[in-house]
C-alpha cells in the first residue's frame, strides 16, 4: 500500500489522462493482460483475459487481490456485490453486464441488457439479477434468461432504484416524480410527486427513505406516505455520494466557485437524531464516492476518481497516512461498492477494468451465500478411446457411416426375436377424468410429462420415489432429498404454514388438483380425518347419516351429517370437522376408551396411531348404531322389494355393519353353552407358526371369524372356573365387512413382511421365473397376451411387491353352518360367472374399498392416511364423469393412485391398520335419495336456556309465517367469537413471528338482519350460544362478550344450543338467501359451514382494491353513511344492519354493478382519505350510543 504522499501517485496518471481516446497500452497495465487481444481502434469489447494475482495479502488490511478486465476499452458504469450469491456483477456503458465467481473473479457470464445505453444501477434478488438503464428496467437470471423486460416511458430518465421489500421496488431519476413498481405483476402500482427533481441515489433505514438530488440536498421522506420529512441542504452545487449508518449521514459533492463547480473537500456529516449537521470532516482527497464499512468501528471509505482511497472516523479527523491507491488502468475511477460481509471492495476505471480489494487472502462476499449453479461442461467433440475387454462399453461412441451393405451385427430373423418395451400406463389424472363419446375417450392434458417423451425407468430404485416427485411437502423436511428418506412425500404428514393473512394465502390446490374435499388437520384429535373419508365414500352410510337429525345436542350422527353435506358442497376447497370434533370430545366413551388426546401428545406423536384409529372406528360403529337405534328408520331406506332395510329394534347401521354370532362353550365335563351375539367389525388373529409358510389373507380372516381359544370360564354344571374351548360361528354375512388388522408388534409386522415375500415368490414363480423388471417382457410372456390367463401376467414387478392382501374376497355359509372364504380375482369370476348369480346360492363376493395405513416417520411422529376406491356417483356428481378410481387421502392432500398401492404395505413405514370390503353391487339394493330433514320449523321462536332471562331483554323478533325467507332475499349476519385456545407462535432469529398453530375460536353469538320488507333492519336471530368448553380470553373489546353472558345459571341473553343456531343458518342456505356482512369467510369458517360464493354478499371485497389493504367496516360506515359504530365494544346487530346500509350504497354507487369506472373512482378516493386518516375514525364529539336504543325501540314498536 501506497501511503507517501498524493502528488507523485497523481503525477503518474498525467500522460493517460490526455491520451484516452488513443488505442495504447497504458504504462501501469501488465502486458500479460492483453496477450492475444487486438484493441479495437472504436474501443468496442473485446475477450477479457485475467490479470495476473497479486502478491500477499495482510489479513485485516486492504490490499489489492485481482484484478480483471469486463471489456477492453469500455468503461464500467455500475458494479455490484451479489446478496445471495459469491458473485460481483458489473455493468459497462455500452450495456452490457458481466458477472464474476468469487474472489478469484472466474466469469461467470456475460449477456448484454440494452443495446444503447448505458446500466445505471443492478440490484441482486433471490432468483435474478435487476438491471436499471434510462429508460428500461429488466429482470434477468443469473445465465441471462431475460424474466421480464419492463419499458418506462421514452421521457424518462432513470438513475436510481431502491428495494423496498421482496416484491416492492421504487425507481427514481431526472424527473419529477418517483415511480412504484410490484415485481409480481410487473405493474406501476404507484407515482409519488417529488418536489425537486433530480434523485439519483436512494437509500433507507427503519425510519426513512434517503433521496439524494443534483441540486446537492438530501430528502427524508416517510416509508408510508413518501412525504418530505425532513430535507439537508448539503452542497450549494451538486451531490456526489452520500451514506448512511445508524444515527449519522455521511454526504459528498460539488460546491460553486466562481469558476464553476469544484469537489469540496469537507463531508458534511449529520446527526439523525438530532436532525442537524455536525462538524465537517475535511479529508485530503477528492471525495467522488464513500461507503460506511461497519466492522469493528463507523469508519468511512472516501474514494477520489483518481484512485486514492481514504479510511477515517466520521466524527474525527483524516490522517493522511490511511489513504492507499487503487492502481486503475484507465485514468479515472467511475464505481465503487462494498460487499455484505465487508470482507472486499469493488473499483471499476472508464478502460474495462475491475479491481477487487480483500482484508483476508480468501475473503467471501456474504455472510451466508448460497451454492451457485454452475453451466455443465462443453463436450469436447473427438473420439473417445475403446477398451475392447470391457463388454458393456457401448460400442455406439464411434459414429458408422451411411451403408447400404449388410452390418455385422444384423442378425438373421432365425437367430433373433422382437423384444418390445411396453409403455407405462396412461396416468391416473387422465383415467379418472376422461369422457368418452363413442369409443373415443377425451380428457385434459395433465401436463405431469413432457410432450412426445415417454421416460422408462431404467433401475429398479428408481420406481420407489419418481412419481412422487410433484408432491411438495409441508415446511418439515422440505429441503432433503426424497431419497434419503424412507417414507414417500405425499405420505408424510402435510402441516399448514401460517402466515400474517392465516390461512387465505396457504395454497390448498397445489396439494388436491380433484375436486373432492380434503380435511384441514390442525383441529385437535383431527387424527380420525382419514376414517371421516372412508366413511363418507361409503355411498349408504352416507345417505343414511345426512338423513339423520334429533333433538340431541352432542349427536355424532347429526354432526357428521353435517360434515358430510360440507363435503359434498366443497369443489376441492378443504373442511374441518370442527364442530364434529367438538361433540366427539364431550362423549363421556370417548374420553374413558382414551380416544382424546392431549394437544402435547398430538403434537410430539406419543399416541400409538394404529391402536388408537382402531379404537375410533370400533367407537364410531357403536356409537352411531346407537343413535340411529334411537330413532325411526326413514323412509329413504326401503329395499328395492319393498320390505324393510332392517329389522325391528335394529339400525341401519346394525344392517350394514352387523354380523349375527353364535359363541360356543365347551367345558371338559361335557357341558356346552351356546349364546348369541353380533359384531359390528372383526379383529384379525394371527398364527403362531413361524416356518414361513404360504398363507392366504383368506384363510387368516376365515381363522379370524370363526375363532377357537382355551380360556377359563365359568361351567354351571361344574360350578366353578373350568378349561373351556370358545368356538364361534357365524350366522349372517354383513353387508360391509370391517376388519382391525391389529399390527401393533413387531411379530404381527413380521408375519405380514413374510407372507409379502411368500406371494411375490408364487407370483415369479406362476410367471415361469421371466417376468421382467419395469413392465418389460419376455417373448413368452407377449404371446400370451391375447389369452385371459395371459391378461393376469401383465403386471411388473413393482406391482407385486409388498402385496399379501386380495382385493377381492369369497364368503360362503355352507349347509352345516360353516364358513368358507377364499380370494377372488377377476380370472375367477370368468370361471364361476358373476357374482350376482353366485349370491342366489349363498356366496357373496366382497371387494376392497378402503384400507387405512399407518404412516411411521421418526421426524414428525407418524400419520394416518387412506387409500379410498371412490365410486362412480360420487365421480357423477363431482365431475360428470362415470368412472372409478382409488385416490390417496393424507389430509387435505388427495391424489389418485394405482390400485396396486392400495394393497402395497412395506413394514418399514406403511402398515395396514383398517381394511373395508364391500359387498358387490351392494348400492344397487337400496334406494339412496337424500331428504333434507331440516325444516322452516327451525326459524320459529324457541326457549332460551339462561333461566334469568326476560322479555324486556329481547334483542330480536322471531320470523312470522308470511315472513319467511325465499330464494334471493338478503340476510345481514354476523358474528362474534371467543376464544378456546390461545396461538401458538415462535419467534425466529431474525424477529419474525411464525405461526405453529393458530387460536382455536368458538362461536359466541349469531345475529340474523332482515334485508328487505317492512321490518328491515330487525333482527329475526340474536342467538348467544352456550359452550361446556373453558374459554381463555373472551375478547370484549371486539366481541361485546363479557364473563356470564354464556352461563345458562347466570346469563340474562337468549342462550340457545350451537345445534340449533347451526340448523337455522343451515335452512338459510339450503333455502337460497344471500348473507350480507363483512368478513364472512372468517365467520362461516368459525361456525364450521360451507357456503356457496353466489350467496355471499361481502362488502370487505365490495370495497377493496386490488393489491390494496382490506378497509374496516368502522371506516367504511363513517365515509360512506356518516356513522360511528363500534365505539367501545362490537355489537353484532349494528355491525349487520350497517353491512347492509353499505351494501345498498354499493349498488346506488355503482348502479346496479352497470357502471365499474365510475365505482372504481369512488374508491379511488376512499382510499386516498384513508391514508390521510391513518385509517382512523375521528373521535365524536359526544360520546353517544344510540345504537341499543335504536334497536330495542324498534322491537318495542313491533
């Protein structure tokens, strides 16, 4: 380093400074640097070569590290250091940008950006580069992939942008104004006045935005508002550079001098707390551009277009000893830029050259730079040598020219036979959503593979994850490789990830492209989700469940109805069984079989899965076979022959589900008891024998049934405990068989592992030993095609792993009260006839319809998911389409499957837990119409549960008889909330909050407008509803909920059952009205129903901009009717009757929906005075409160 005195350096620059439009090599650039490289006499670029290293770098001072040269000639106009990456990118005045791979300045690549003027500034984001020229700003990748190209208008004049946040850019120059730019639509979204023109630098801090103008001031403007809070009037002339750090802003430029503009010498330096200058800093040369380099201290780089470089204090004084020289080839410096970690200093000179200044000999750019991608290497064209020993070299490396003569390896016809490679099978999307006319299917692309490529899998590893691929997982995990873990994506747990909007902006579609429901997992013991799909796609159960309604408060049948006519409503968008759950968790069953889990158990995974799943369906079964018992059987549930679906003092369920039992026992006296009994499912029994043997899933489900065991029992002839034999038969087979496969061991995992092998072992075996890897088949095996036994060969061997389980099972009761199961495939059916012929005698033939796995992942605690053959109605009524198809449901993630990952259980992480067989054409025998059993009864006047109160305290008249409400009428509603469980959130290193769970809310009260008629404005429902559960914070100030209010001992409000509001807000949808409110989405979600969008009249988005924030429904009743609500509290009867009054405004404002320009002004300027009002209601004058006054005057008037 250079630290004598300044003039001899100068001295030395003289002759270039007057030879600079000469093409000569420079007396200070190494002549190594432009070996083979003709200088352009126009000074156009040319190949850029490295400059030779430097020599030793003393750590913690900077010295020169390398040099290198972007193009020759041309001089560099901006430089920067990449924020994510080990990059330094320059940009030339011809327009063209290069960029350079850590501190050895590799090139990376080159590209030019504009064909004319010169890069003004570039700004690195997270996926590519942005390059600002006069007129033009373009998004580019780091390879020169051009993302988007946005052209400003011709009269600008661009020099300056500034990164607000992620997708927010402000860009500045000679004119008057400063444009605001949105990188994800690439739209102008906003253009703020400036007072003085001329911003050619912007910088920001947590408190202000920093404009930097030519006239020599410095602007400090607001982050919200970009108004001038401030201004410094720094240099009579012109401003140069300024920075800012901390409290301190650190300014250069020109001052006037009678002979023109001179560099001044004195930085100003200013103080921002105080917002006032402080002593100059006078340093000892031409200041052009500085940097505050915050490492151990707030020094300040001061660098002059000559090359000199000055360190000092900003608020002491220059020595002159800590100046160094930047060695330029050209004669003037022309950019300067420091990296993120402070480690180097970039120069570029106006000849093409870049220096790099390090304080350590291996500097990094950034504190945390991500691995860069790197272009594959150029093959080199010429021939590779051949070792002829090695047989599997390909011998297609060496190129054979054109002939028509016979070639060696043309071998005879007699010799050779035609070995195809079958294709894949035509994707499940396609299947599934296809629609035939004719014998011609049609069905849209998917887009799940390349146009006119087929990919074959060329190893067997590959086939475990490769169709798993587009399934992108929740936050846990995502950023391993699918290979090094067991367990497939789409199989592990899907977690929700919360943002500041909730849940509004979580994308459900990129996990469920069907139209079928999923189920949101986050609810407490959301652990029985996959069981709710299986029950919902058994097509009787359903239509028997939504047909059921009591008087009961906590009614699983009435409650999973419901759910279920949320689910059929649903077009792909996820439900939550919230308020399903809510009545499972007060079943006092539920909570001593242990079925409720703790939120610290269900989130650490600490429950064994299976067992508890197993226990749920075998709860479920009995629990809704006991309130169906309740009631009469409907009508809807006729046989086809008109005699009843069950019989007396039994359920529907019990006909479904139930089987008739004889248990047996024999004592050794001789003595035998035989009792009667039924079974709603059956638990799988294993053998004992370990030799490995084949066994049929038939023969261990026939083992199973018909159990036989030694136990001690009770023998009225011996009168006392005996060594009994307990045998039991069936009498009646069931219409729907459910088995618990009871895999809770290792032993019970062993045994099916094994009997897996045996099966996979028989199969090679029945195929001759030839059946070949991913679907690739023998000569043999091809011939056979066209036979039906040849039909059941075509299956790879992916297919046939980890299958012990049939999809199809025969049951038969023989004459002496036996039973005889066996499994059924479709070859069998051929040989037999069909299966509805076979039932005449007795047999019936039972298909798998649902399996439920357990899913064990060590990193998030396991799962349950099921595999769901869903039938042709539901694809009828969903998608028009007459078609089956087996889908995956792991939550709200669906995707459809093939049939044999059904039945495939590897025991490593997915074991069977629940199987379900249906019988075959078992919906054919009922008749399945839904009757909706809600009726208008439900809106009449009813009992409040509060015993204090009294009719002086009716907020609400009940509707009347000719009041009802028809199709198109308008309902205001809306409500309040308390809530149940408080959010769970961490706060991460960089002081963001994230969101693990969200707060668990419960419905407190619902209010019902009138929208039209005589009474409009009267509520017809003021229901506050009564909860068992413990309520944490009852939110007051914006529910009006107070302590009390929902104790039927002491509350004085009409206190109702959430059954009972659910089935009047249910009649209301189903009979066609539309609801008015504001912030509805959030109130239907809480209160758990699905509402069509074509009966949602909400004024947030009535009154809401693109892109813009959502307006309070405060603000919105004082600028458009001139009323202050919600002044102390909410109270939900104002709040509906002013969605209301906002929504007839709506329609007077923009006649009828006829004229959107006009409206679009009007909210042009709502929200224009709102940032003016900071979104504040002014405070009234009087503190009034007319609206209880308002509201009980007109109930006493009615």
């Amino acid at each position: 380093m250079n630290f004598e005195g300044l003039d001899p350096g100068l001295a030395e620059y003289a002759p270039a400074m007057h030879s600079a439009l000469d093409p000569v090599l420079d007396a200070h650039l190494n002549p190594s640097l432009l070996q083979n490289v003709e200088l352009d006499p126009e000074g156009v670029a040319l190949e850029a070569l490295p400059v030779q290293e430097s020599v030793h770098i003393m750590e913690g001072v900077y010295s020169e590290l390398h040099s290198v040269v972007a193009e020759v000639g041309v001089p560099v106009s901006v430089s920067h250091f990449d924020l994510h990456e080990e990059m330094l990118w320059v940009g030339s005045h011809g327009g063209h940008a290069t960029s350079f791979f850590g501190p050895a300045l590799e090139r990376y690549s080159s590209f030019q950006v504009n064909g004319s003027d010169d890069i003004r500034q570039i700004q690195s984001l997270e996926n590519g580069i942005l390059f600002l020229t006069k007129n033009n700003l373009k998004y580019m990748a780091r390879g020169g992939l051009i993302i988007f190209d946005y052209l400003l208008d011709e009269s600008e004049d661009m020099h300056s942008l500034l990164l607000t946040d992620s997708s927010t850019l402000l860009v500045g120059g000679l004119q008057n104004h400063i444009l605001e730019i949105d990188l994800n639509t690439v739209q102008e979204t906003q253009k703020y006045a400036v007072e003085m023109p001329g911003v050619t630098i912007m910088r920001q801090t947590n408190r202000f935005f920093f404009c930097g103008h030519t006239s020599g001031k410095v602007s400090l403007r607001d982050l919200r508002t970009f108004k001038v809070e401030h201004e410094f009037d720094a240099f009579s002339g012109s401003l140069s550079d300024f920075d800012v750090h901390g409290n301190l802003l650190a300014a250069c430029g020109f001052s006037s001098r009678l002979t023109g503009l001179a560099c001044d010498r004195f930085l100003k330096v200013y103080d921002l707390r105080m917002m006032r200058a402080i002593t100059p800093l006078q340093v000892h040369v031409d200041p052009a551009f500085l940097r505050f380099i915050p490492t151990y201290t707030s020094r300040l780089a001061i660098i002059s277009q000559s090359g000199q470089c000055q360190f000092c204090e900003p608020t002491g004084l220059a020595n002159p000893a800590d100046i160094f020289h930047v060695n330029p080839v050209g004669p003037l410096l022309m950019t300067f830029d420091v990296s993120a970690s402070k480690q180097a200093l970039a120069f570029g000179d106006s000849e093409g050259c870049v220096h790099l200044w390090t304080d350590s000999p291996e500097p990094s750019f950034n504190p945390y730079s991500r691995e860069t991608e790197f272009a594959l290497p150029c093959l080199v064209d010429s021939l590779p040598p051949l070792d002829w020993s090695q047989d599997l070299l390909p011998l297609s490396l060496i190129p054979v020219p054109l002939t028509t003569d016979t070639l060696l390896s043309d071998w005879p016809a007699a010799n050779s036979a035609p070995a195809p490679r079958r294709a894949p099978p035509v994707d499940a999307e396609i299947l599934r959503t296809m629609k035939k006319v004719g014998f011609i299917g049609y069905a849209p692309n998917p887009r799940t593979r390349l146009r006119n490529q087929i990919p074959y899998r060329l190893k067997e590893s590959d086939s475990e994850f490769d169709s798993f691929s587009q399934v992108t997982e929740s936050p846990i995990g995502r950023e391993e490789e699918p290979h090094l873990h067991m367990v497939s994506k789409k199989y592990r747990k899907v977690t929700i990830k919360y943002s500041k909007l909730g849940l509004e902006d979580f994308d459900f579609k990129h996990y469920n492209k069907t139209l079928f429901a999923g189920l949101e997992p986050h609810i407490p013991n959301a652990y029985c989700n996959c069981m709710i799909q299986v029950l919902y796609f058994l097509e009787p159960v359903r239509c028997l469940i939504q047909n059921h309604l009591c008087q009961k408060e906590f009614c699983l049948a009435c409650e999973l109805g419901f759910l279920f006519h949320m689910l059929d409503l649903s077009r792909g968008d996820p439900c939550q069984g919230s308020n399903f759950l809510r009545a499972f968790r007060t079943i006092p069953e539920a909570s001593a079989l242990g079925l409720i889990l703790a939120d610290s158990d269900e989130a650490s995974g600490k429950g064994n899965l299976a067992r508890l799943i197993q226990r749920w369906n075998r709860f479920i079964l009995t629990q809704l076979h006991q309130d169906m018992q309740e009631l009469e059987v409907p009508q809807a549930y006729r046989g086809a022959g008109g005699s009843s679906f069950c019989s007396s003092g039994d359920s529907v369920i019990g006909q479904l589900f139930s089987c008739e039992m004889e248990n047996c026992s024999l004592c050794r006296c001789g003595s035998e008891t035989v009792r009667a009994s039924s079974t709603l499912l059956f638990t799988l029994s294993y053998p004992e024998d370990k030799t490995g043997k084949n066994c049929d899933f038939a023969q261990v489900l026939k083992r199973s049934i018909c159990l036989e065991q030694n136990t001690q029992a009770w023998c009225d002839n011996c009168e006392k405990y005996q060594p009994t034999i307990q045998t039991r038969n069936i009498r009646h087979l069931p219409d729907i068989l459910v088995i618990n496969c009871e895999v809770n061991s290792l032993k019970e995992a062993d045994f099916w592992r094994m009997q897996a092998e045996v099966a996979f072992k028989m199969a090679i075996k029945k195929h001759g030993g030839e059946i070949s890897k991913n679907k690739e088949f023998a000569l043999a095996d091809w011939k056979e095609l066209g036979s039906p036994e040849g039909m059941l060969m075509c299956s790879s061997i992916e297919e046939l792993k980890n299958v012990w389980l049939p999809f199809s099972i025969r049951m038969k009761i023989t004459k002496n009260k036996g039973l005889d199961v066996c499994n059924w495939t479709d070859g069998d059916e051929i040989q037999w006839g069909p299966a509805r012929a076979e039932e005449e005698h007795g047999v019936s033939v039972y298909d798998l319809m649902a399996t439920v796995v357990h899913i064990l992942d060590s990193r998030t605690g396991g799962s349950l998911v099921a595999h769901i053959k869903v039938g042709e109605t539901y694809h009828q009524r969903k998608e028009g389409v007459t078609h089956q198809q087996w889908y995956l449901f792991n939550d709200f993630l669906i995707e459809p499957i093939d049939k044999h990952e059904a039945v495939q259980f590897d025991m490593n992480w997915k074991v069977p837990a629940i199987l379900y067989y249906v019988k075959r054409n078992l919906n054919s025998k009922y008749n399945l119409n839904i009757k909706n059993p809600i009726e208008a009864s439900v809106l009449l006047a009813e009992a409040s549960l509060a015993r204090k109160q009294r009719k002086t305290h009716t907020t609400f008249i009940p509707l009347m008889l000719n009041e009802m409400p028809q199709v198109g009428d308008l309902v205001g509603l809306d409500a309040e909330f308390v809530t149940l469980n408080e959010e769970e959130a961490e706060l991460r290193s960089d002081g963001t909050k994230s969101t693990i769970k969200p707060s668990q809310m419960s419905v407190a009260r619902i209010t019902c407008v009138r929208g039209q008629g005589p009474n409009e404005g009267i509520p017809f429902i003021d229901d506050y509803i009564s909860t068992q559960e413990q309520v944490v914070d009852y939110l007051t100030q914006y529910s009006g909920i107070k302590p009390g209010d929902l104790d039927a001992k002491i509350s004085s409000k009409h206190l109702t059952t959430l059954k009972s509001t659910y089935l009047k807000l249910r009649f209301l949808i189903d009979i066609g009205v539309k609801f008015v409110g504001h912030g509805l989405q959030k109130d239907f979600r809480v209160i758990n129903l699905m509402v069509p969008k074509d009966q949602v009249l909400d004024t947030v988005y009535l009154f809401h901009m693109p892109r813009k924030r959502m307006i309070s429904l405060r603000f919105l009743a004082w600028y458009f009717l001139d009323l202050k609500i919600q002044g102390e509290t909410h109270d939900s009867i104002e709040d509906a009757r002013t969605a209301l009054q906002l929504y007839r405004k709506y329609l007077e404002l923009s006649k009828n929906g006829t004229e959107p320009e006009s409206f679009h002004k009007v909210l042009k300027g709502l929200y224009e005075k709102g940032r003016k009002m900071d979104w504040k209601v002014p405070e009234p004058e009087g503190q009034t409160s007319p609206k209880n006054a308002a509201v009980f005057s007109s109930v006493l008037a009615l």
